[in-house]
C-alpha cells in the first residue's frame, strides 16, 4: 500500500456527509458533475455539528470518538475533541493557510503554514473543502461519467498527478440532493481501502440535506466504522471569535 493512501478513516469519509439540493438537469460529463458538486455544496455559509464515530473490531465497537466540527466562508474551521478523555480538549484552528493545534495534555499551542502544502497533504482537507478558498481533493482527479443507474450519477475518478490521495475513486451521487450514496477508494495498485455507505438523508434547510448516519466497510467487506451526526445546523451565522486563537501559555512553531 502507498504511504501517500494511509489517510486516517475519519478524515477520508467526512466530506460526503453534507449536499445541496441541485436544479434537476443532464450530465454529460464526470467533471460536469463535479463541478455541480461543488456549485451547490459551496453554497453553505457556516456549518456546526457534533460527530460521532465509533470505530468496529471484529464486530464490536473498539473506540468511540465524539467532536465538534465548525465551519465558516471562505476559509476558517475549528475542531475539537470531546471524547474520548485523552483526546478530550484538543483543539485545531484554521484561518487562510494558518493552522493552529492545541494540545491540552501540553497546554501547548503549535502553529503550521498550509501555504506550501498540495491539497493531498492539507490537514483535515474533507472538513474544509466546503469552504471557497480551500482547494479540494478532486483537483487531483479526473472523473468520467460511467452510468445514470437508478437515478444514481456513477463516477471513476483517476489521478492527473503524484500528490493525489488515492489510486481510484468511485462516487455514486445522488442528482436531487448532490449527497453521494456510495465511495469507494482505492490505492495506486487497485487494492480497495475504505467502501462508504451513506444512510438516512434527511433535509435540514430550505435547500440543504445532510447524511446522519454512515458506514465504512474495510477490504474484506467487515464493518469498520459508523459515523453519526448528533447535533447539526447550517447557516447560524457563526461569530468569526470562535475561530480566534486564545491567550495561551506556551507557543511552538512546527515547520
């Protein structure tokens, strides 16, 4: 397996979690898609949410974690773990191409430049690439439209350059709501690596729905994770404060 593929589960399933209702129309190509995609995903002013993942050994929940997620145009984001208690605290901020981390444990802040960074190697990429100003991680694909199968748009996407995340990319998306149904990713050999199934689409705004619950399958097809929405809302009008970073006591600089 490629190093440039171990992208850990939770951040490599998030980003299909939210989509935007789209005019109803025909597509005639994969980027046609993608770009309405994007179009209509885009369209979000501000997110907040509570995640919930709970991640499967053998059939049996082996760890549960619990963050909240905050999102505001055109490049700000903030995350921070809940649960479990070692993680409990820590803190990212992120404003342009400016990464704030907080170690709790630590009472420590470290500070990251992005501006350098290919959108591969971005920090919690799918958290942001609702954003404008962040590039996404189909910049690194090429998308072919295969069918329109049971009113499912399927894709393959193949890398265009080495700092794409993955081999392969499968999406069957959903043309009502633009939340895709299913993705398959793949590493440079072909091997699959995470099967996403997204559940229980629900509308939460005039033109808005979201995926409140969603399941990983790993290689062998067992279950490896499941993923909640507890708590989501759209479009509050987030105060940009929360995206500040604090007073602390100690600062480090990481690259």
């Amino acid at each position: 397996m490629s190093s440039r593929t171990r992208i850990p589960l939770l951040v490599a399933v998030l980003a299909v979690a939210v989509g935007f209702l789209a005019i109803s129309q025909t597509y005639e190509t994969g980027e046609d898609v993608i770009d309405e995609l994007r179009a209509n995903a885009q369209r979000i002013e501000d997110l907040d949410a509570v995640v919930v993942v709970q991640t499967y050994d053998e059939g049996e929940v082996s760890l549960t974690q619990r963050l909240r997620l905050t999102v505001l145009q055109p490049d700000h984001m903030r995350q921070e773990y809940l649960e479990p208690d070692y993680l409990a605290a820590n803190l990212t901020l992120i404003t342009g191409a400016t990464m704030w981390i907080y170690i709790a444990a630590a009472d420590t802040w470290f500070e990251k430049d992005l501006s350098e960074l290919s959108a591969a190697e971005q920090p919690w990429l799918v958290f942001r690439q609702f954003l404008r100003g962040v590039e996404d991680e189909f910049e690194d694909y090429e998308f072919e439209l295969l069918t329109s199968e049971d009113e499912t748009l399927h894709l393959s996407g193949t890398p265009t350059n080495e700092d794409a995340a993955y081999g392969e990319v499968e999406l069957w998306i959903d043309p009502e709501t633009f939340v895709p149904a299913r993705r398959r990713l793949f590493d440079v050999e072909g091997n699959l690596l995470v099967d996403l199934h997204i559940l229980e689409v629900e509308q939460v705004g005039e033109n808005t729905y979201v995926a409140r619950a969603m399941e990983t399958y790993d290689e062998n097809g067992e279950l490896a994770s499941v993923i909640r929405y507890e708590e989501l809302t759209v479009d509050s009008g987030l105060d940009p404060a929360l995206f500040e970073k604090p007073e602390a006591s100690d600062e480090a600089s990481d690259g």
